[in-house]
C-alpha cells in the first residue's frame, strides 16, 4: 500500500474504509479519551484512494477469516 501522511492514523484508515465500502453502516468505535473521538471523526476527511481500498480488501477479504470468536479456555464462561 502507498505510504499515507503520518497525520493519519491507522483507525483513521480502518474508519475510512469502511465509509468507504458501505454507504448505509456508520461504525461506532468506542473511546474514552476525546482526542481519539477527534481522530475517528477526522476520518470521515480523509478519503482513501481506489487503489488502496482495492488492496485493503484483499488484505482483508472476508472469506479468508475464519475461525472461533474466542479460544477454547475462553469458551468456558460461555453460555
């Protein structure tokens, strides 16, 4: 992936993606501190290009995760 600027943080990133891929889903993420709130909202200004978002997805592709939620030690607590 092309080098972003280092004012752009890596849930920047993460957020701008997902803005990008899904016009209709807003993400959420949780903070506790106001200057992560600031950054995840900054997010929405920073618009990733059509080649770094074709290299996110394959990076990321759905299909290629699998697995369980949580190990079998932390399945014990589990209903």
């Amino acid at each position: 992936m092309a080098s972003r600027p280092t004012s752009v943080t890596n849930a920047q990133v993460a957020l701008g993606w997902l803005l990008a891929k899904h016009e209709h889903v807003v993400p959420i993420p949780g903070t506790r501190r106001m200057a992560y709130l600031e950054q995840n909202a900054a997010a929405a200004d920073h618009r990733l290009s059509a080649a770094e978002i074709d290299e996110l997805d394959r990076l990321f592709d759905p299909a290629l995760v699998a697995g369980a939620r949580y190990p079998a030690a932390g399945m014990v607590g589990i209903e």
